[in-house]
C-alpha cells in the first residue's frame, strides 16, 4: 500500500526530474523545486521534443546510473500531439503504448533500488490554436499516467486537476491562460506545476 502520508524526498536526498522541454526549460519548475527544497539536490533531465518511446532509450544514462534517491517522471505532452496535424511527419504513440512506457520506467527504476517514484499527467489540454486544431488530445493519456501511477504503486501529481482548476477561476477567458503558445508554461505556470509538485510530494 502506497504511503501518502510520509514526505517524497528527505533532507539530503537527490532528485531526478525525467521529461521533456517543459521539465527542460530554465529556470522553469525544476527551478522552483530547487529553490523550495534547498537541502535536496535537483537534476534536470528534461530533453526538449521526447517523448516515452525515446525517454526509454536514455533512461540508464539519465536515471539508473545517476542513482538517485528519487526520480518524477513527466511526460506525455509529445505523446499526445505527435503523429498529428501539424505534426503528423513522426508515428503516433497511442495512450495505451504511453502507459506500457511509463509502467517500464517505473519497474527499470524500482528493479535499480529508487524507491521514490512518481508520475505527472499532461497539464489537461492544449490551449489556444492548439486546441482549436487538437481539441482535447491530452484527456486519454492524463487518465493512462494515472493507470500507470496506480498499477505501480506510485504518488501521481494531478497537473492535469491544477491545470482545470485554474480555468474554472477564469470564466469567459479565451486564449491562453497558463502557457505562452499553447503548450509550453508561462513563469506562472511553471510555479503552479511546481506547487502541485509539492503539494503531492507532501513537502
């Protein structure tokens, strides 16, 4: 039985933060995590485009030989989009291969002794053209990091939850709200993620 209760990361612990460009960006959340848990040590490996299929390839350089004590997992924004409209020159990486990904991380991990694991969903939806031309793309693989995080046992942190929670503040509000072109977090957003980071992590 997973143990919400207890804090993720303990004084002195080293934390992997695993994505793609919205985990990459700097100074970004990753940012904000360092400079709300100082007494941790933060790395951030967020390579700008991945997506779980490639993810997995660097996941030994990037996660196991690190040895952490400690890695989040944050993908799925190039999962949902990619293999679509303007992206459509790549194959499509289904909801259900998305959640296989992130179970085989999580086991990769667990298998090299990091028992801290947990998984981020999408941030809910595109906003802006993206969505008019997508529409609600990332719903699927929201609900799929949350099957993942369930099968293995594992803290999910629901940016999808934040993500909607915020809109509901804004009624009428068009456009953009929490990213600059649709995708990619305002400053705002990146400390919103952060704090529903913490939030979940109970730090």
């Amino acid at each position: 039985m997973l143990d919400l209760t207890t804090k993720f990361l303990e004084p002195g612990e080293t934390l992997v933060c695993f994505g793609d460009s919205i985990t990459h960006a700097n100074p970004g959340y990753v940012g904000v995590l360092q400079e709300r848990l100082p007494e941790n040590k933060i790395i951030n490996a967020g390579v700008g485009g991945d997506k779980t299929i490639t993810a997995l390839m660097r996941f030994q350089r990037d996660v196991l030989d690190v040895k952490p004590d400690a890695v989040s997992i944050f993908l799925g924004t190039n999962d949902s989009l990619v293999g679509r409209s303007c992206w459509a020159d790549e194959p499509m990486i289904s909801a259900e291969a998305y959640r296989c990904n992130l179970v085989w991380m999580a086991h990769l991990a667990i298998l090299n002794g990091i028992k801290k694991v947990s998984i981020a969903t999408p941030l809910a939806e595109p906003e802006g053209n993206n969505w008019y031309e997508q529409g609600d793309m990332y719903a699927e693989y929201c609900l799929a990091a949350r099957a993942a995080a369930n099968e293995m046992k594992l803290r999910i942190i629901p940016l999808d939850s934040m993500f909607r929670d915020e809109w509901r503040k804004h009624p009428g509000h068009t456009g953009l709200l929490l990213t600059k072109d649709g995708v990619h977090p305002t400053d705002e957003g990146y400390r919103m993620i952060a704090e529903t980071f913490l939030k979940a992590w109970n730090q």
